[in-house]
C-alpha cells in the first residue's frame, strides 16, 4: 500500500526500496518546478540527498535545512513521509530569481548586508543624505519588502526592488527636516515614549516635571511640531494654553529644548533625568502603554494626579453602580483618592 500511495504522491520519483529509502527522479517545488533529486538512506540510518540537475537557489536551500532535514529523517516513521517534508522544505520564492537579477544590474551586491538562507530574509543598507543608515529587508518568504522608515511592508508583486528604494529615498529626502528635530529631542530631553524609536515614529512624548508629560507631534508638513501637555487638569490648562503659541513662537534657529522650554516657560528634564518619580503608570492595568494608548487620562485631584489609560478608565467607572453617563461623557470616583473624575469621547462607544 505504502508503494502505492508513493507512486501517487511522487510519480517521477522512482523508488527503489523504501525501508530503507532509496529513490531516483523527480519532484515538485510548490512552485511547479521539477528537481531532479537521489536520495539514500540506505547507510547507518542517515540519509543522503543529491541534487543531480537543479537550480543554484534549489541546492543551497537544501543545504542551509540539512540540520533540520537530519532531524526529520530521524523523527518520520517512512520514506514517504520524509520526502514530503523534503518537498516542502523546497518551497522556493517565485521573486528570488528576479531579486538576484536587480542585484546584478541595478541595485549592486555591495548594498546587500546579509542573506538568511534559513529564513529567505536579505538585508540592504540604505544612506540618507544625512548620513543616517536605514535597513531595508526583502523577505523571501512572505514575498514582501519592509524597511524601519515605513511602517507598513509592501508586496513585490506590486513593485519591484530597485522602484521600492527609490520610494524609500524620496521618503528620506522628505522627513530630513523632522529626523533632525527627533534626533535633537532624543538625545537633549528626556523621552519616556517609545522606548526604542523607529524612523517611521514621528513622535515622542517626554518628561516636563514629575506631574507633567509632553506629546511632541512631529510632520514634515508644517515647520513646528504639535505640542499637548498631559497632567493635573488644573496646572495643564494654562501649559496647553500656551503650547498652543507654538505656531508662533517656534524657531527654526532654536534646538528643541529651547523652543520648548520658551513656549511653557519652565525648565526641562534633561535626557539622562531619572523619570521613576514621575506617575506615569495607569492605576488600574498599572502599564504605561496597553495596546498603543499611552496612561494620558489623568485625576483632577492635584495631590493625586494619577494617570489612567482613556478605556481601563472606562472600564472601570462603567463597572461602578454611582458613575453617571452625559451622552460621551462619564462622571464617577477616581479609583485612587475617590475624588470625581470625568472621561468622555470615544472611548466610551462599544464598551
């Protein structure tokens, strides 16, 4: 039966015993291509696979998975198991030949940083004009480009290589301007969040004093950053009326710390400002950041001043029989001191 449903499987593969393994011919990669292949196991129970005519790509495929092979071969209860695991270890990008092309004509192997073989992942260096190094990734296979300027990744079946560096350059070209201001912040102010920045995070939110944090919104569309004061309701007030000047009153000529220290008239942490002090943890989930939404909600109550996350507070006061609701709004008990605290907006819709 075994004979049977191998000949099924692998027509042009031809056994000639199969315990142990010993087969001549052909198999398919999930890409349609033909390999002509030997395989012996006939030997010590190991086994040897013999790429007789085959594609560079194919050969060093199989080399890279030859521990994971051994294993397999050891793990598979028959010969028919194991070539298809073999099989499957053969699944071979439809874009790798066409990469290789464009890195022989276009893009040039001296950009190339590395090629994982086990994961089919090739890493590029890409420079600014500023000098800022970029990683771009070609991964083979998912059969998607990524780099750490753009957020999202984009498929080769909608561009190819040489086009996708050219789209990252021109993005380069156009964030400069907010880099040197992100890079300027990072290192001068004190940046709680994020803690490990990628390029395509145009934004960072900092320590103002221990009660006190900043989300500085950078773009490349406007020459001054968006800037909102989170704290105690009743010291932000006149701080987010001020912020508000930053059309005005930024300057070009001016590092970050200037611009900002002159815009809310205070003085600033510095980068290396030890930030435990400073309440930035949410009082109920007690995390800074809880799916991408930062502790911005804040109790009124000056000598409380603790922080919430926009829903966990939600959550909360919605589980309490005395909250009362106003459309988008609600009114309750500050889960810490008790005093009232309101939250309102879209947080409340679908809870």
């Amino acid at each position: 039966m075994e004979h049977v449903e191998f000949y099924k499987r692998f027509p042009l593969l031809v056994p000639e015993t199969l315990d142990p393994l010993k087969a001549d011919g052909y198999i398919e990669t999930s890409e349609g291509e033909r390999v002509r292949i030997t395989i012996d196991a006939s030997t010590h129970g190991t086994y040897c696979v013999d790429i007789v005519k085959s594609t560079l790509e194919v050969e060093e495929l199989l080399q890279s998975k030859k521990a994971e092979l051994d294993v397999r071969f050891q793990q598979c209860a028959s010969g028919l198991s194991f070539v298809k695991e073999l099989q499957h270890s053969l699944k071979i990008s439809q874009f790798y030949g066409q990469m290789v092309k464009e890195c022989d004509e276009q893009v040039g192997w001296d950009r190339v940083e590395s090629f994982d073989k086990k994961t089919q992942m090739m890493r590029l260096k890409l420079k600014d004009a500023a000098g800022r190094d970029h990683s771009v990734y070609v991964d083979l296979s998912s059969n998607v480009f990524s780099s750490n300027v753009e957020e999202n990744s984009v498929s080769m079946e909608s561009t190819k290589l040489t086009r996708y560096l050219e789209t990252l350059e021109e993005r380069c070209s156009h964030l400069a301007e907010s880099w040197d201001l992100l890079d300027d912040i990072d290192s001068t102010l004190c940046v709680l969040q994020p803690q490990h920045p990628k390029r395509h995070e145009l934004w960072r939110r900092i320590a103002v004093t221990s009660l006190h944090t900043a989300l500085i919104d950078v773009s490349s569309d406007r020459p001054f950053p968006k800037l909102t004061v989170y704290g105690p309701r009743t010291t932000t007030l006149p701080l987010n009326a001020r912020a508000k000047a930053v059309r005005t009153l930024w300057s070009p000529t001016k590092s970050a710390r200037q611009n900002i220290e002159c815009i809310l008239q205070c003085t600033l942490p510095s980068a290396v400002f030890d930030h435990k002090d400073i309440k930035l943890e949410c009082g109920v989930c007690f995390a800074f950041v809880c799916e991408k939404e930062t502790a911005d909600q804040v109790c009124a109550n000056d000598v409380c001043a603790q922080p919430f996350h926009r829903t966990c507070l939600v959550q909360w006061l919605k589980s309490k029989e005395d909250t009362r609701q106003s459309f988008t709004t609600l009114f309750g008990k500050c889960p810490y001191c008790g005093g009232n605290i309101t939250v309102g907006s879209e947080a409340i819709h679908g809870l």
